[in-house]
C-alpha cells in the first residue's frame, strides 16, 4: 500500500521505516512541528512521579537543566514507546500504563496515595485530561507545557501530487495531526480526494472525529492506541 504521513518528521521516519518494513510505501509530509521548551520552568517540588504521555516530553526533558535531580524520580509513561525512550535517556525506574490517559491514571492510582504530588511534563495540546483526572482523585498535579506543536497551513507540493495521483489512504497517529490534516486538504481544494476517497487509518476514535466531520467515511480505527495496533490495521 502507498501511505501518506502528516506527523512530525522524527515520528514520521521512524514510523515509515516499519511500514517498509511490511512491504508498505510511504510518503512523508509533515503537518507539524515540534518546538521543545527546553527552558520551561519546572518548579519547587518535591515530586513523587514524573508523567509523560508523548516522546516529545522525553526530547524536552532531555535538554532541560534540571533532567540530572528527576532521574532518581519514578517516571510514569502513557505507553510503552514513550516509557522506552525515557529509558533510553538515562532514566531507570519507568512504568509503562500500555495504553491512553486514563489507563496512565488508573495506574497512577494503583501504585500511590493521595495526595501525592506529581509532575506532569505536558503539550499544549493534550488527548484526554490526564491532570483532571487524577486531581479528581485527589492527587496533586504541577501540569508543566514543555513542548507545542506548530501546525502549517497547507500540504506540501509532493503530498498533493501523491493524493491527487493515487494513494491508498492516511495514518492519523493524533487528533491535532488529524485536524491539520483536514485543514491542509481544505484549504488545497482536495476535500474530496484527500477525505472521501481515501482510507483513514486512526489511532482511536477521538482522533478520527475531525475528519468524519469533514466527510470522510472509510475509516479504520485501531484495536488500542498503540503504532503496532495501527499498522496491523494493515494487514
């Protein structure tokens, strides 16, 4: 199959190097790019967990001046990609949820008490309310954005030659991603080239609702919000 990728471009290669790897051809055209805040202001502390729900956080920390006193900390990682690469940057005790925010939550809960304080290391724009949910729970949460994604407004001249030109669908690995997705091929004039005729392969359900309400219709959600549910999609 010939695959379209809109996601950051670290994502993205790392993404169509397994796809070539099941006998896929993909096509890179970043939608968004990832700005790191390298600089962001942490706070006081002290905290009993560290959360990251996206590898973008691992990249942030990573350069931060402060990563040396949060190693010693447990790290808490939405899924298992993310938990990796924080693994990978020298941190050693990190936790797996294996799933979405509130599976990380639920986690969370299991494991400390209330009123425990946590840092989350976050986007700006977020799936889920993970914060919510465990201040719900009467957990203290010090939420710190370090990291944003800044979207462009069009797709780039190859995506629409490869669109226009014949491609058997998208992957769609966040719903920001997504709406940039939908807003590019708008503004292109390819509503129904890059929406109705192609295959929509998402991450969850959350992320495919901007794009059935753009009219698109052949869309396939993955089993669990992980790339390996995604690509087996696939199959």
């Amino acid at each position: 199959m010939r695959l379209l990728l809109t996601r950051p471009a670290a994502d993205a290669q790392k993404s169509a190097a397994a796809l070539r790897a099941r006998g896929h051809e993909a096509i890179i055209a970043p939608l968004l790019d990832i700005e790191i805040l390298s600089d962001a202001e942490l706070g006081a502390g002290p905290w009993t967990a560290v959360l990251v729900t996206s590898a973008n956080a691992v990249r942030a920390i990573t350069a931060h001046a402060r990563r040396g006193e949060l190693r010693s900390i447990t790290v808490f990682a939405v899924g298992d990609r993310s938990a990796q690469a924080m693994r990978d940057t020298g941190f050693g005790d990190v936790i797996s949820a294996g799933g979405d925010v509130a599976d990380l939550a639920t986690l969370v809960a299991a494991r400390f008490n209330p009123p425990a304080r946590l840092l989350y290391l976050a986007g700006e724009e977020r799936s889920g309310d993970l914060a919510g949910l465990l201040r719900s729970r009467k957990f203290a949460v010090d939420t710190v954005l370090v990291y944003r994604a800044v979207t462009a407004a069009t797709l780039p001249r190859h995506a629409v030659d490869a669109i226009t030109g014949g491609i058997d669908g998208v992957l769609h690995f966040s719903r920001r991603s997504a709406e940039a997705y939908r807003d590019a091929a708008l503004n292109a004039g390819l509503a129904e080239a890059a929406l109705q005729n192609l295959t929509h392969f998402c991450l969850s359900a959350r992320i495919a609702e901007p794009l059935r309400a753009a009219g698109a219709t052949r869309i396939r959600i993955a089993a669990r919000p992980d790339e390996a549910a995604l690509l087996d999609l696939l199959d």
